[in-house]
C-alpha cells in the first residue's frame, strides 16, 4: 500500500493546530497531530518541506522503519519540533494500518486491559473560594480525578487560570504576554488550598496539581512535604527537568507522588528519572513524544520501574492526538491516568471523533483507526492566527519559567 500524498492541514478553530493527512494508493488516509503551542508554523514547515516529500511512495505498512528513517536519517534527532513531525507521521500510519484491518487502535496494540480510561478535568478559580467551588462542579459531572489551580493572593496572573469553563487555552494572539511570577507569594498559599478542597469536599476522590516547571528542588521539596496530608495523586512539573537529577533532592524529602513529562520528547529525557525511581508518572503523550511507536517504548521502560502512565491532554493537542491517546491508555498495562481538557465547540466541529466522556471515563469508540476525522471544508475556514505562550518573569523581572 503506497503512500500517494502527504498534506499538512493548518487552521485556527478558536486555537492553532497543525494536521498531517497521509493518503495510499488504495485510498485509505490517516490523520496525526503536529501542533506545538506557539510554534506551529516550525512544525508544519518541517513536515511540508522536509519530511511530505520523503514519503511519496513508501509502503505505508512499514511504520517501523519510516520511523527510525525519520529518526536516524534527520541527522539531527531529537527536540519538540523533529519529535512532533515524526509523530505526526507516525500516528497517520497507525490510522492506516487500523483502518486497513477494521479494528479500532487498541486492537492493534493488543486489546483492551481495561474497560475505560479514567481522566482528570481541570478546576480552576481566581482565588481559593472560586477554585473549591469548581472542584465541586467536576465532582458533580462524575470525575474520579480533578486538577485544581488557582489564582495565588498578590499576584495578577497564574498559571491554569481559565477563560472558559472547560477548556483552557494560555496562548494569546499576537506576542507573548509577560505575567509576574512569586514562588513566595505560591509557597505560602498552595497548602492551604488542598486543605479547603479536602476539608469541603473529601478525601474520596484524586487530587492533581500542576506546579508548572516553577519551583526549585528545595521548593518543590518544601510544597510536597506541606501538602501529605491532602494525599495528592500527583504533583506535576515541580521543577524543570533538563536536570533530571534535580528530582533526587524532592525525592529525599517528600512522599507526595511526582508527574513528569509534558514537555519531554524522547526516552532519554526520561530514562535516568524513571530508572532512578525519580518519579511516579510519565506525562510524555503521542504528539511530542515521537508517536505511538516511541510512547510504547517508554511505557514499557516506566512500566520496569512501576512508573504509570499521566499522558498529556490539553486544550493546545488536537482531538487526533487525544484519540489515539486514549487507544493508547486502553492498552498500556501501567497505566495511572489521562489528562482530558476539553476543546471548544468550534474544534471538536472540525475534528469529529468516536471518543466519549462517560462518568469520569473515558472510551476511544469502536471505530476502525484511531476514531478522529478532519472536515477539511470546515476547517479551511478557520486560518492561522498568530499566537504565543506567556512568559513569566519574577518581580525584580529575572525570567522564569512560565
Ligand atoms: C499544562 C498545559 O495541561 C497541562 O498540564 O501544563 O496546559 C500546558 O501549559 C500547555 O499545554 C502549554 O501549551
Ligand atoms: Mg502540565
């Protein structure tokens, strides 16, 4: 079966995605997302120009070795921008190969090893009372999991602070906004924010947050220790992990489970976390991370160590990376939980989808492939629309990681 054309789809339904559509000879076509937030014209130009050419003509069975061509034969491997091309790539072919048997993903990756996947929704307030009344309205729509972030007291802006109920987008249009970061200000505050939401809503369900890359090991150490009580399910990204040793510090001091990977594009970004037991949970997901033949070689590496999977799942991955994320969590054996931010109505119109929300779980659908279609004449209605992820700076303007 030969591939006969490789088109990359860029349109703007209230937020920026980059789609690969591979077509065959036999006129089967597969879809994989190729979006990364504030950069996705890198991307699109990476699989237009470097990468559509090469695959004209290439059986479109072989996803093994088209990988390891994209890999190897790049020269330059590595980064958010090579990984997310390949895993476009290499999602569109897994779409095929599925389609081309009738069977939905799963199937393909070895069945079913649970009957839904269990996702967390994201709650979100300016302050403490706004962020424990959400939390309520999540439990209230049958999640098992809830992330909670809030506006921190003294500072204007914070992280995972939503414009819209359910979906989040931190990109805004044109260049990026400069936002005033206080880890002080963060310290002092968070714990008390587990307790309202345990004291008011109990200890009979999971509680996530996101410490967004922003603390330092001492600092992530402190929060982790302070917040035991609320058992967390995990704190995620409370330090950056270019220096994945740094983890080992956290480790020493604190018990609270550690989430880490979003922003992670091949195993090596994460080997010497999972193999020192560093962390708990491995967040990396298809779309930056290489695809669905490169994510099962790193489950399967965490999986050694008792590390589960804590895919990513925001608003900024496209419904095609959401789908087959969710093939993936039907199979993976260690599997911990999917995080699901919805899209907006305009989004979900373009990419129609087979996967479901149903009481907390989720399901992929039946369909054969991974479930996700484009409606191309929709979505040529929706151009590119410039934007960029905040930037963050402290208050004496050092930057910071945002
Ligand atoms: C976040 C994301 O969902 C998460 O855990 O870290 O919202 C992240 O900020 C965005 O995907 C960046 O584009
Ligand atoms: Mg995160």
């Amino acid at each position: 079966m030969k591939i006969v054309d490789a088109k990359v789809i860029v349109c703007c339904p209230d937020r920026n995605f980059v789609t690969l559509k591979i077509v065959t000879d036999q006129g089967l076509t597969g879809l994989g997302d190729a979006t990364l937030n504030g950069r996705e014209l890198a991307v699109a130009a990476y699989l237009s120009e470097h990468v559509a050419p090469w695959l004209i003509g290439r059986d479109a069975h072989r996803i093994e070795d088209i990988w390891q061509f994209l890999y190897k034969g790049a020269y330059w491997r590595r980064g958010p921008v090579t990984m997310s091309a390949i895993a476009a790539v290499d999602t569109a072919l897994w779409d095929i190969k599925a389609k081309a048997a009738g069977l939905p993903l799963y199937q393909l990756l070895g069945g079913a090893s649970r009957e839904g996947v269990m996702v967390y929704g994201h709650a979100n307030g300016r302050d403490l009372a706004e962020t424990v009344e959400a939390v309520g309205r999540y439990l209230e729509m049958g999640y098992k999991a809830v992330r909670a972030q809030s506006g921190v007291p003294g500072l204007d802006t914070a992280y995972g602070i939503a414009k819209g109920e359910l979906y989040y987008e931190p990109a805004t249009k044109g260049l990026p906004e400069v936002q005033v970061w206080s880890t002080e200000a963060y310290l002092d505050f968070a714990p008390r924010l587990f307790e309202a939401i345990r004291e008011r809503h109990g200890m009979d369900f999971h509680l996530l947050h996101d410490g967004h890359h922003r603390m330092t090991p001492i600092e992530a150490a402190r929060l982790g220790k302070a917040v035991e009580p609320c058992r967390l399910f995990w704190l995620e990204d409370p330090t950056p992990a270019e220096n994945q040793e740094a983890f080992r510090l956290i480790r020493q001091h604190t018990v609270t489970p550690l989430a880490v990977g979003e922003v992670f594009n091949t195993i090596w970004d994460c080997k010497d976390l999972i193999q020192n037991q560093l962390i708990d949970y491995i967040r990396t997901t298809v779309v930056h991370g290489g695809g669905l033949t490169h994510l099962r070689r790193i489950a399967d590496l965490a999986s050694l160590y008792q590390v589960r999977t804590g895919c990513h799942g925001a608003t900024d991955l496209s419904p095609v990376c959401m789908g087959t994320a969710l093939h993936f969590d039907l199979w993976v054996p260690n599997f911990g939980v999917q995080e699901y931010m919805r899209h907006s109505e305009a989004t979900d119109a373009v990419f129609p989808h087979a996967y479901r929300f149903e009481a907390g779980y989720m399901h992929p659908g039946e369909a054969p492939g991974h479930g996700v279609e484009i409606d191309e004449a929709l979505a040529a209605k929706y151009p590119y629309d410039p934007a960029a992820l905040p930037v963050a700076r402290l208050r004496d303007g050092t930057v910071w990681s945002w």
